[in-house]
C-alpha cells in the first residue's frame, strides 16, 4: 500500500487597492485584487502544512499580475492606505515594478 501525497495551492482574495492602476496589458483603469497564494502538502486531499506563501495584486479583468517583493513592497503598500481612500490618483504599472 502507497502514501498518497501532493502539494496543492490555495488563492485567498485579501483585499483591493484604494487607488485605480492602469493594467498595460488589458488597458483598463481598476482596483486590483491582493491574492495571497499558499502551497500546502496534502495526503489525500486533507491540507496538512503550508510550504510556501507570497503575495502579488492581480487585474481583475485579465489576470494579469505584479508579485510583492522587497523591491516593490513599499510603493504597493500605499495602494492600500485607507488614509487616502477617496484620491482617484491613477497608478501605471510601471511605477509599481
């Protein structure tokens, strides 16, 4: 008899931007979802640790998405300030990166 065992990624939906970002893929101007997504090993289909996690912010009209780096992490945090949340200042992917 085998051990049957997997790894196995779990998307949480953690929130969405305050501020719009222009997406250079799909062009359009949107608060994007923060995704956190954790691999967890699995036996059977049961979850039992996570192994790996991280972050990154996705457009919600095609997907595509801007992992959350040390490089990056400050100027994305903004996007979340509830201290500026009524501004409609619109961000381009570009200054993200």
């Amino acid at each position: 008899m085998g051990l049957y065992y997997k790894t196995n990624t779990i998307k949480t939906k953690k929130g969405m931007t305050t501020m719009l970002i222009h997406c250079s893929s799909c062009t359009n101007e949107r608060a994007w979802h923060l995704i956190q997504s954790t691999n967890w090993f699995c036996l059977l289909v049961i979850p039992i640790f996570p192994t790996s996690s991280y972050k990154y912010i996705e457009c919600p009209c095609c997907g595509k998405r801007i992992d959350i780096n040390k490089r990056n992490k400050e100027r994305i945090d903004r996007l979340f300030d509830k201290a500026i949340f009524g501004s409609v200042k619109v961000y381009y992917m570009h200054e993200l990166l």
